[in-house]
C-alpha cells in the first residue's frame, strides 16, 4: 500500500502509510491505542474507504470501484478481537455460509472445506454445537476456521487474543504460527511481543496515523531507533 490516508471528518487517522507485505509474510502491527491500527487493517479489506492512497493484493488494486467488495473480503480474510460468529448458526453453519452465498459453493463442497478447516484448528467434534457453548480460545479457532474456508490470499487478524483469558491464549496463538508455517500472507495487531518475534517477519510499530518505525521483530524489539517506539515498548514490556 502507499500513501494510504483516511481521516474520519476533521481528524485523520492515517497520516500517509506505505507498506509491502510480501506473499507468505507476517507481519506485525503494533503501537499505542487511537494509533490506526485497526483503521489500517480494516482498510485492507475494505471495511473502511481509504480518503486516498493504493492498496494492492496480490498486484489487484482493489480499492478499484469497479471491483466486487464481497469478493475483496472474501480474499483477505479478517478475525476480530470479538470473534463476531453468528450466535444463531452452529460451528459448521458459521464456517459454510459465506461459502455458498459469496463463492456459490455447494452444500456437500463447503461442508467439505468446513470440515478441513476444522480440523486444522482441531475442531472437529464442534462441528454441531453453536458458539455460545463454545470458550472463546475456541470460537476464535472457528472465527479463523471460517475465514480460511474462504481459501483466502490474505488474512488480518485484529489483537485476535486481547479478549481471551490468559490460559486460551496459547491454543490460538499456536494455530496462527502453523498457519504462518503453511505460507499463509498475514498482517497480525498484537500486543504478544514473544509471538511477533518468533512467527513475524516484519514489525511495524505506529503511533499517531504513520509508521514510525519498522524490522525485524527482534530488532524493533530489542532496539528501537525511535523515541517513541522505546517510549511504547518501555510500557509494554
Ligand atoms: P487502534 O486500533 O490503533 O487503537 P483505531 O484505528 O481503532 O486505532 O482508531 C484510530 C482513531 O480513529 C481513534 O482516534 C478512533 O477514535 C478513530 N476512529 C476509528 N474508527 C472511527 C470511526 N468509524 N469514526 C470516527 N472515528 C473513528
Ligand atoms: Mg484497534
């Protein structure tokens, strides 16, 4: 992306942001809360217009008008700190919905990819149950479960392990390396330095609408160039 601007009335909340993220990257959104993070990513995949700016996935402009938003989506996936599922579908309902509505899939073929999906966040024996029987360690694995039923090029995860109670934590963070492993392009809001530094190959640190710092995690983390990141991380940390 480049240029990337968005401003809500009076108050601009990205102030000019350029970033490549590479296929099969991850890379890492950090910095102080009101900083843009999540109007970043929500721009990404068309949550929010962007007042200027280029987005490209995969070399497709999609901020283009002419191109299909539910289309966009459908290739960047995005899980959310509230794991927004729909409360009245079971597990295998929430993760073939969209497959049949957006990508016209059949029953028997999304219930397929559902299935597969399932099991790679090891899921399997939720299949019928409906997510408010669910921890929310494991209705996020479906959230992620649905968004890859979705054969996306791209997913976005917003803070995806903030609302979680510590011991949930883990099983969700270890989903997200294998996906990281398999390849998977994915732009990750986190507060989980151990996770960024491990899994991500690049960290963004923002603050104010602009990326005031980016690199290696391990670099970024163990020294910042900018007063501002030391300033943020000194808090975190
Ligand atoms: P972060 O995710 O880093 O905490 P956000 O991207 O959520 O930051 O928000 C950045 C700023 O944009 C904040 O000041 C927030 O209040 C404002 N903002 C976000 N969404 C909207 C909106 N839909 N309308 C008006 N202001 C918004
Ligand atoms: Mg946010």
């Amino acid at each position: 992306m480049a240029g990337l601007h968005k401003s809500f009335g009076d108050l601009e909340v990205l102030r000019g942001v350029d970033l490549t993220v590479e296929p099969g990257q991850v890379v890492c959104v950090i910095g102080p809360s009101g900083s843009g993070k999540s109007t970043l990513l929500r721009c990404v995949n068309r949550l929010e217009e962007p007042t200027s700016g280029e987005i490209r996935v995969e070399g497709i402009d999609i901020l283009d008008p002419e191109i299909d938003v539910d289309r966009v989506r459908a290739r960047i996936g995005m899980v959310f700190q509230q794991f927004n599922l729909f409360p009245h579908l079971t597990v295998l309902s929430n993760l073939t919905i969209a497959q049949r509505r957006v990508l016209g899939r059949s029953k028997r073929d999304a219930v397929e990819v559902a299935r597969h999906n399932l099991a790679r966040v090891g899921l399997m024996d939720k299949v019928a149950a409906y997510p408010a029987h669910l921890s929310g360690g494991q209705q996020q694995r479906v959230a992620i479960a649905r968004a890859l039923s979705m054969d996306p090029d791209m997913m976005l995860f917003d803070e995806p392990t903030s609302a979680l109670d510590p011991e949930l934590v883990g099983d969700v963070l270890d989903v997200m390396r294998d996906l990281a492993r398999s390849g998977m392009t994915m732009m990750v809001v986190t507060h989980e330095m151990g996770f960024a530094r491990e899994v991500g190959d690049q960290m963004i640190f923002m603050d104010d609408g602009v990326i005031v710092e980016s690199g290696r995690p391990r670099d970024v983390l163990s020294d910042p160039r900018h007063a501002r990141t030391r300033a943020f991380l000194s808090k975190v940390l």
